[in-house]
C-alpha cells in the first residue's frame, strides 16, 4: 500500500484501474482473501473449527483495539452499523420527553432509529450551513432533556471532518451527561483518530477498513458500559445463555459484548483480522500522509476547472472524501468508466475517494477525462 510495487503486489485487481471509491466499497487485500480461505478451511472442520474461529474473533478485538484506541475488551461484533444503532436503541429506551440530535451531513443508519416507533424522542437536527456544521449552530439545541448526540466523524455526503476537540468540549460543556456516539464508518483505516469522551463508537468494515460486508465495530468505553448495554433478546450476548435459569430472566454481558447478540459472523471477523493488521503494518499515520496530498489536490484540481466541492478545504477537517456536484455527471460518469476510472455517482453528486493505495496517476487520469468533456 502506498507505494505502486506493494499496490500490484497487494492489490491485483488495481492493475490498469483507476479506483476512488473506497467510501461506498474498499478493495480488500490479498491477506483478506487469505484469510477468508482460512475461514473457509476452519469452517470445513465442523465442530472442531470453532475453536479457530472464536480464537480469531479475539484476536480480531485487539488489532481493531489498536487502530480504534480502545482495549479489547471495549471491542464488540456485530453485523452492520443499522444494526448496531438499532441496538443502542434498546439500550438507551428514550422517551417522548427526551431529545436526540442528529446532523443533515449523517448516514442514514445513524439518524433514523430516533425516527421510528410510536413513542420516539423528539429529534432535533443540526444542520450544516455551506457544507460544514457550525457549533454555534448546535449549541441552542443542547439541553436539560438531551441525551445523545449523534454524529459521523467523517461524512459520507460530503467529506467534511467534524473537529472532534472543540466538538466533545462544547458538548461537555452543557450537556456533561449526555451520551456521544460517533460514526467512524468513512474514517476508520484511513484517518488518524482521537475521539476521546465519545460513549460508543461505531463503523461498517467493508469501506476504509479494507474487509467485508456483514461486520461493524462497536467501541464502548468502560466508563459507557452500563449505561450502553443493549435489552435486545439472543444468545451470545447473555451471561446466562445456557443457565438454569435461563427461560427466566435474560443476564446480558456488559458494554460492546453486548451487540453480538447472535452467533458471530465468522468469514467478515477473519477478514477484518486480516485487515486490521495490514493497516497496522502500513501504518494510518502513513497512509494520511500519502493520501492527504492527493485530497488537497482533487480540491485544488476541481477549483481551476469551475467545479465547487460540497465542502470547503480545510486540513483540520479534511478526510479521504472530496465530493461535488455538476449538471453533466451522467456524461462525466459514462466517460470515466469507458476510461476504467471509478468514483461514485449519485443523483448527480460525485464522490471521490482516496485512500492508500491511490496515486497522482490517479487524479491525471480523472482531470484528462473532465478536460476532454467540459
């Protein structure tokens, strides 16, 4: 990763490919598919490779420890990020008298669990001015009956990186109580990260993290345990799973073991085993380094040709996303993919997306391309 001999090595399906799009799907490496014949081979054992595999969940818990800056034991599985919002959900039981604040740049699977239900919080809605959420914008929705926060680290419309610091500060400031939950969903594996003060932590691992579908970390400090510990019916997350009095009273393990309420997925916690440490081995702090630069760049490059970014540039809240819009997206997009270049397109809006194992080659291909059309 990085630099262009590990990419072929590392990363076959790249050659003669264009590919930013990391923030809708990542290109796993070759040790994920490895590692996904490894679970393959655990798997053809039956009975006996189980061992393997719930060995290869704990293992999966201390790398993802690392790159999340929490311990092991503040590590959980589950399937997805809706589902892992769903099961906050339960664990916080808000009321109609209580109050939730979400954000107009969030992921839908972060936004509408508030929204459903017959007695659901009140919900109020942070909303960005020019593509960036202002504090003073959301101070006024902080009160005595808030009790989450809810926001992406990195969001998925447009990018922009929320400064953690002077966000959790303002927080804490008037609502010390409140629980904070944060996405990591379009930052984990490509940012460098301090959300210290956050209650639960949450990211998909098939994007930046390089793995599969059907897995989400779930980070919940110790201090957050109790208080986060999801109500949800299943199995593996009880204490009393198979106890006496187990059709009696349900007993659930604290904090983020709490959100594997079922049998873990086993083939996605191998390849985000597998992931983790190839990111841990290239280092986040060297691949911000490298793809930061090719950020700045798609910024500067869309600016000369007339394009305006959603949001702004800015180096404290720049990630791995540049975004734009343009009334020629479907011609600029059958032309990018006749040229082998990947971005997302959506309704008109474009994304780029840069990762580690992006080159400048890259964004010259991408710009020949909007020269050749605009």
């Amino acid at each position: 990763m990085i630099q262009s001999e590990i990419i072929t090595r590392d990363f076959p399906s790249l050659s003669g490919k264009a590919y930013m799009n990391t923030a809708a799907e990542g290109i796993p490496p070759r040790v994920v598919v490895e590692a996904v014949e490894a679970y393959l081979e655990d798997k053809r054992e039956g009975m006996r490779g189980r061992d393997a595999h719930f060995a290869r969940e704990q293992e999966a818990k201390q790398s993802v420890s690392q790159l999340i800056g929490l311990t092991p034991q503040e590590i959980g599985f589950c399937s997805c990020s809706a589902e892992a919002y769903n099961l906050l959900s339960t664990a916080l039981a808000l009321r109609e008298n209580e109050e939730v604040v979400i954000n107009d740049l969030d992921f839908p699977s972060g936004a509408t669990p508030w929204l459903v239900g017959q007695n659901h919080p009140r919900v109020r809605v942070w909303k960005s001015r020019n593509g960036v959420l202002h504090l003073d914008d959301l101070t006024p929705l902080l009160n005595v009956h808030t009790r989450l926060v809810q926001v992406s680290l990195v969001s998925f419309y447009n990018g922009w990186r929320l400064p953690w610091l002077p966000f959790i500060q303002r927080v804490r400031e008037i609502v010390p109580d409140t629980i904070v939950s944060v996405d990591l969903t379009q930052a984990l594996g490509r940012c460098v990260l301090d959300c210290s003060g956050a209650d639960i932590l949450i990211s998909s691992t098939h994007k930046w993290l390089l793995g599969l579908h059907g897995g989400c970390v779930v980070g919940i400090p110790t201090r957050s345990a109790e208080k986060l510990t999801t109500t949800a019916g299943g199995w593996y997350h009880l204490q009393n799973a198979f106890d006496a009095d187990r059709f009696e009273r349900a007993v659930s393990k604290s904090g983020a073991a709490s959100y594997a309420v079922g049998m873990p997925s086993f083939a996605p916690i191998y390849a985000l085993h597998a992931a983790a440490d190839y990111l841990l081995s290239v280092d986040i702090k060297n691949i911000a380094h490298h793809a930061d630069p090719l950020v700045q760049a798609a910024h500067a490059g869309l600016t000369q040709r007339g394009i305006r970014p959603l949001a702004p540039f800015d180096p404290a809240c720049s990630s791995g996303i540049v975004a734009f819009r343009h009334p020629e997206s479907e011609k600029i997009q059958e032309a990018l993919l006749t040229e082998n270049i990947h971005i997302m397109h959506q309704a008109g809006r474009m994304r780029l997306a840069l990762h580690g194992y992006n080159q400048k080659e890259d964004l010259d291909r991408l710009f020949h391309v909007l020269d050749r059309i605009l």
